[in-house]
C-alpha cells in the first residue's frame, strides 16, 4: 500500500520519517521529499530551550535515551539527523531557502559553532552541511564499535549544526 505524504494537500508518496514531538521516534508523520525538506527547514530542536535546558542536554544521556536498548532504536530526533547523516541521506536538508551568512553580523554563538564544527566563519551552508555529516560519521557510535566516548563531541556538534542552520535559515 502506498503511503501518502500526510502535508496538507499533498497526493505524493509520503517516505521521509518528521518527528511530531521532540525526543519520541514513535510519533511522526511521513512526508514526500519535497515536504520533508520544508519541514527540516523549519525544524529547530532547540528553539524555545534555554541556556539552561540546553546545557542540561548537553550533559544528560538524553539524546541515547535507556541504556538497555541499542543506540539504533532510540526514539529522538538526533538519531533520526545522525542517521540520515550515516546514510548519505543529508541531502533531504538542503533547501534553496537557505543564504550565506553576513560575515560581519557573526554572534558569538555563530562563532562558537564554526568553531565546533572546525569550519571558517567564510563556510558556506554546503560545507556547513558536508561537514557536518562528515563529523557524524567519525564520532558516531555506529562507526566506533559502539562506543559512546565520543558522545559530548557529538552532541556538540549537533548543536552547533542546529545552531547554524536556525540562523541560515532565518537570514
Ligand atoms: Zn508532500
């Protein structure tokens, strides 16, 4: 059976995983390629966190969720980002929406994110993005025999992704 595109209007055949709820895999609705790309525009894990909630994040297991299942099903946003990462698929994050940053209007957040991401502040979006998913690939537990010990490097980096892309998107 075919499954459609659950946007509005939308006839296409829905094949892209867009979580409705932060933090909970089960709950999603499926999109066609087009939508899925304005929906992962849209999205921002972060917005509406705090410092605080964010750096709680940054220190809890959260992203990994109960020890006792494997890391592959655990159910939140991130493993759905890394996944889509290990499988090539990062290019469903790509929009046209997106435009280069004023260079001279860096935050220090901004910054800070290049900086995670060892990338120049000159770093257009398609490399923010290639190294992202090239960072993924190094420090994800898939592709360290299952060890976590690079799981505050990742997380990092995520954020500063999240960060960036937040930002790219609203300029
Ligand atoms: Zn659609």
């Amino acid at each position: 059976m075919k499954i459609i595109c659950d946007w509005e209007n939308c006839k296409e055949q829905g094949s892209y995983k867009a979580p409705v709820e932060r933090d909970n895999i089960r709950k999603y609705r499926l999109l066609c390629l087009k939508h899925i790309k304005i929906f992962n525009k849209n999205w921002n894990y972060f917005e509406n966190m705090n410092n605080d909630e964010i750096e709680y994040f940054l220190k809890s297991d959260l992203t990994w969720h109960k020890s006792t299942k494997s890391f592959g099903s655990s159910e939140n946003f991130f493993n759905l980002l890394w996944n889509n990462a290990l499988e090539d698929k990062l290019n469903i994050f790509k929009t046209t929406g997106f435009k280069d940053f004023q260079k001279s209007n860096l935050s220090t957040k901004e910054k800070d994110a290049f900086d995670i991401l060892e990338l120049k502040y000159s770093a257009k979006w398609l490399e923010i993005q290639q190294k992202f998913k090239y960072l993924v690939k190094k420090y994800h537990p898939d592709k360290n025999q299952g060890s976590k010990k690079y799981e505050d490097k990742l997380k990092k980096i995520t954020l500063a992704y999240s960060q960036l892309k937040m930002n790219l998107g609203k300029k």
